[in-house]
C-alpha cells in the first residue's frame, strides 16, 4: 500500500493532536512534502548534526522528533549557522522532518503519562490544566436489527468513551416513519409509501478530535441510504488536559528512596534534590524537560514532591522556601524516555491501516552533559 508523509501525520495528529500545542510552539511538518511517500521512519528526541548524519546512513524517509528544529522564523539562510547546516542537509537528502513537541506532552499517553506510568502513580490529572476538549452529543436512529453493529462501529472510532469506559450509550425505543421517494434507494420500503419501522435512538458522547471519524464509522455501518442523526455541542466539561501530572504513589517513600528510584527508571548519571532527604513523599507532581514554570502549580496543589528537570538555582530556593521537595532528574532524560513507546504506538497503528513501514529509534546519544 502507498503512504504518503499525510497518512503518517494523520497517525501523528491523532497521538499528539495540533491544538493540544501551546501557542508559541512549532509542530508539525517543517521540512518536506506531504505527498512523499514514506517507507522508513527514525524517531528522535530532536535533531542534531549527528542525528541527521545517522538518517543519511539509514536511508530514512523521514525523522519524528520531540524538539522543534524551527522554532522561530530564519531570516537568513547561511550554511555555516548549525540549524541551516542541517536544514540543507535534509533537503538534500530529501528527509521529511516532523515535529510532536508540547502536543505530545499535553496528549493522553504522551511524553507526561508514560513518566507517571513508569512511576507507577494512580489517580492522575494534569499538574497545569491548558485545554478543555469540546464535546458533542450524537443522537443516531437505528432500525432495531442493526443496533449493535453501529453501536459497536462507532464505539471502535472512539464514541462513547469516558474516563476509563468505552461503549458509554443510551438508547430509547420508538417508531420511524419515512416514505422514499423517485430516485432513491431505500434498504427498506417501497417507492411513494409510508414506511414505519421499529427503531431505536441511540445517544453517545464524542470528542471533537474524533466527531469526523465517528460519523464516518456510523454512516458505513448504518443500512440506511440517508442516515438521520442529530449532533449537540456540550457546555459540561468531561476531561481536561494540560502540561504535567500529578498522581500518588502506591506507597509513601522518603525523598532519597524516591530520588534513586528515578535515577534508576531514567538512567540517569545523577539527579538533584532539593530538601529533606528523609521526608516522606506520597502526593507527587511531574513535568518532563524543563518545568520550572509550574513549581507552584505543584505547591498550590499540595504535592509533597515535584519531578522536572532544568531548575535554576532561584527556582530551587523558591522551592526550598516553599516546603516543597525536588527531584531534579535532567531535561534529556525525563523526555528521552518517550521515543521507544512512540515507536510502538506507531507501529500499531500501521499494522491496524496495513502500512509497510520501518520505524527505528535514533541510536545517537545527544545528551549534551557528562560528569566528570
């Protein structure tokens, strides 16, 4: 099957989807064409004059990374400056570059919820609530005998899902009536003659990101020529998203048992604390790569600890003056975890459309710290 660069950011923006970004962010497509054809993909953190040395030597189509290339527009063009230098040898070698930044970090399963999952927290929300998801309900009438095939239709395209439920409907039984007329085709009836049939009304809740996918899914599994249906947007908020987590553990541990521990998930050569090593931690905030922003957000919300990277040494007073305890684990390391799952969401979704795809993980290492 032929896969263009579109069919992949499709998958993409169903991972990670453009409006979840922050308005300052630059995702998306920024190098390429969106109807190459794509036989090889390489996931990485971001790009780096190594890295896209390595795509050149794998022969790849096409690089996903987590950091933008771009993240302001270039006034000039000159091949000695490092982001120039890699643009012209994208360009060159005609590799697509595509970029899931803050999008993925807001996303269910992206770069936040697969550290809390590593973490292994329960009852997670977001550290910083930036986007409430907009709603609709969709009122669908189904003759009795084909109920559960659209029901279930358009329960696998994402309808009726809340929280951790799927299938969530509601449906009331009454009586249609139509009446086809010159040129139509009606799977039940007869021409210029009031038909009634049993039928049920059947009501789910859809999010905007998948409404498109699920009437599709619902008019192909729905006999009728003309599928009669009704769609309300909602005011009631049924979930939020944002920036960071914060979650409980299964068990209360010190700071100093709780910050080896995440040396250890993360590999990381060190991490850094901020205050009592002994003090014991339950309720914990995190926020993968640099999350300085959000040490109130995570004070205001009464966690005893906060798991980040990059904190300055201002913030870090702060923190100490607030009670609140850090764990300071590197902006490369609690963000680098990510590129091994996202590899495997995507071949997923390929083996689910039948894309012929490759998918590798860059080996370089582009941590650009070492201890001595």
């Amino acid at each position: 099957m032929s896969v263009k660069c579109s069919d992949i950011m499709n998958i993409m923006e169903k991972i990670a989807p453009i409006p979840l970004a922050e308005k300052w962010d630059n995702v998306g497509l920024q190098v390429g064409d969106e109807n190459k054809q794509i036989k090889k993909i390489m996931i990485a953190l971001e790009l780096n004059n190594e890295i896209t040395d390595e795509a050149v030597k794998e022969d790849v189509d096409m690089i996903i990374t987590h950091h933008p290339l771009i993240y302001k527009p270039l006034n000039k063009l000159i091949f000695s400056d490092p982001i120039v230098k890699i643009l012209n040898k994208l360009i060159k070698n005609d590799i697509n570059l595509y970029t899931a930044h803050t999008n993925l970090d807001v996303a269910i399963g992206g770069t936040s919820d697969y550290l809390a999952q590593l973490l292994k927290l329960k009852d997670i929300c977001p550290l910083r609530e930036t986007y409430n998801e907009r709603y609709y309900k969709l009122a669908v009438f189904i003759p009795e005998k084909n109920l559960e095939d659209v029901r279930e239709a358009i329960s696998l395209a994402g309808g009726g899902h809340i929280g951790n439920y799927s299938h969530c409907t509601f449906q009331s039984k009454g009586i249609g009536t139509f009446k086809p007329l010159e040129g139509s085709n009606p799977h039940i009836g007869s021409l210029d003659k009031i038909e009634r049939v049993d039928e049920y009304r059947l009501e789910v809740i859809v999010s905007q990101d998948k409404l498109k996918s699920v009437i599709k899914a619902m008019k192909s599994a729905h006999p009728y020529e003309e599928v009669a249906y009704d769609l309300i947007p909602l005011e009631n908020k049924i979930r939020s998203l944002g920036l960071g987590r914060i979650g409980y553990l299964k068990e209360a541990k010190t700071l100093k048992t709780l910050a080896l521990e995440v040396k250890n998930i993360l590999k990381a050569q060190k991490v850094r604390v901020v205050g009592n090593e002994l003090k014991s931690m339950n309720k914990i905030a995190i926020c993968t790569g640099s999350g300085s922003d959000y040490i109130k957000d995570a004070y205001r919300n009464k966690c005893d600890c906060y798991i980040t990277g990059d904190i300055k040494y201002h913030d870090a007073q702060l923190a100490a003056q607030l009670g609140l305890t850090i764990i300071d684990a590197g902006h490369y390391e609690t963000e680098n975890i990510i590129c091994t799952p996202l590899k495997e969401r995507l071949l997923n979704e390929f083996e689910r459309y039948n894309y012929k795809i490759r998918v590798i993980v860059s080996e370089t290492d582009i941590n650009p710290f070492n201890i001595i």
